[in-house]
C-alpha cells in the first residue's frame, strides 16, 4: 500500500505564500491525493483533489489562495497571501483497493 | 449542505464496548461509501473502516480488525461503528467522514466524538 510523507513543520510570514509538499512512496507516483485542513481544536475540512497531472479540484467554500500541484510523485499545496487562520495542520490522504493511508501532517505555523 | 453529526462517545474500560453513530443530512446518504477516522490525542489521523454505499463491502485498518464492526441503516441515513475489546490505545476522536463522487477522496468531515478507553 501507499506511504505518503510530509514535513512535520513549516512556517512562513503573513501575507506571503507556502509550499507544502506530500510525497508518494515509490511504485506509487501517479496516485491521486487530497488535501485536508485541521485548525486548533476543529475537525478536518477537506481542501482539494490533487491528481499526477496537478490538475485539482477544490472544495465547497474553498479560497482561491489555495492552489495544487504536482512534479513526479510530489503533491503540492500552495497558499498564498497567508492569513492568521491558514495556522492549522494539513494531511495528504490517499487510497489503493481497499486501505485509505494519510500522512503524518504538516504544522503550519503563521509568523 | 451535507451535515455527519457523530455521537455515542464516552469513557469505557479496557475491554468493553461501544457503539457510535453518526447522522447524516443534506445529501442522499445511501449512494456514499463512508468512513470512520480517528486522531489520537495529539497524533494525526489514522483511516479506521470505510463501508460502500449498499454495506455490500467492509473494510478495516489491521489495528481494528477483528474489533471493530461499521456497518449502516440507510433507511435512517445513519452510520454505525461497533467497538469491542477496546484497548487504550483506541483512545482518540472518532469522525465519520463521506467519500466523494466515485472512486475518491473523503470530502465533508463531522464534527467528531471522543472515545476515551481507561479503568
């Protein structure tokens, strides 16, 4: 089954923008995944689709400041012009036959 | 809008049972394949069972196999995840979460229910 690795932390300025990168372990490159956001103490809120070829497709109500993409068996999650409220946590998920995985999350912490 | 409010979390001992279910509005629950998901406390998330839109099919982690029951009444657009023998390592927040359209992600989450397992 599919590993998906994240970074545990990362941070970066108000206003400026972030890469957060989910990778897919080898034999698995060409996996679609999904993007989930989980601010302090709320439950998860799902972001986007991101499929091999970078095209992605958000969810209800999600800003435009959220954007995917993709190069070999890296998914990537773009935020741009960082609000306080974009501090949260963010999993990658993905699934094969029968067993969905997520990665360990990424710590996204708003200077 | 799609609504999955969860309940039946409390405290139980090792060993024990319970049962949590979670309801749900604002789509036709009987053509989604569901999820329950948990999170530990201060771990991040970890699938738990899925269950296809007719229950024709079950699937579970291999940390609840055997444990664990999800099954669902769609004449009452409800889920259902059984507990038994449980450890205290199940401790966690448990969310029902529905798949998306086709062979897909999850795409709307619930609230979440807590599960604490402890004598």
């Amino acid at each position: 089954q599919p590993v998906l690795t994240q970074s545990s932390s990362a941070s970066a300025s108000l206003g400026s923008s972030v890469k957060l990168t989910c990778t897919l372990s080898s034999g698995h490159s060409s996996y679609i995944i999904a993007w989930h956001q989980q601010q302090p103490g709320k439950a998860p809120r799902y972001l986007m689709k991101l499929e091999g070829s970078g095209s992605y497709n958000k969810g209800s109500g999600v800003p435009d400041r959220f954007s995917g993409s993709s190069s070999g068996a890296d998914r990537y999650l773009t935020i741009s012009n960082l609000q306080s409220e974009d501090e949260a946590d963010y999993y990658c998920e993905t699934w094969d036959s029968n067993t969905w995985v997520f990665g360990g999350g990424t710590k996204l912490t708003v200077l | 809008q799609v609504q999955l409010v969860e309940s039946g979390g409390g405290v139980v001992q090792p060993g024990g049972s319970l049962r949590l279910s979670c309801a749900a509005s604002g789509f036709t629950f009987s053509s989604y394949g569901m999820h329950w998901v948990r999170q530990a406390p201060g771990k991040g998330l970890e699938w738990v069972a899925f269950i296809r839109y007719d229950g024709s099919n079950k699937y579970y982690a291999d940390s609840v196999k055997g444990r664990f029951t999800i099954s669902r009444d769609n004449s009452k657009n409800t889920l259902y995840l059984q507990m038994n023998s449980l450890r205290a390592e199940d401790t966690a927040v448990y969310y029902c979460a529905k798949r998306g359209v086709g062979a897909t992600s999850i795409d709307y989450w619930g609230q979440g229910t807590l599960v604490t397992v402890s004598s």
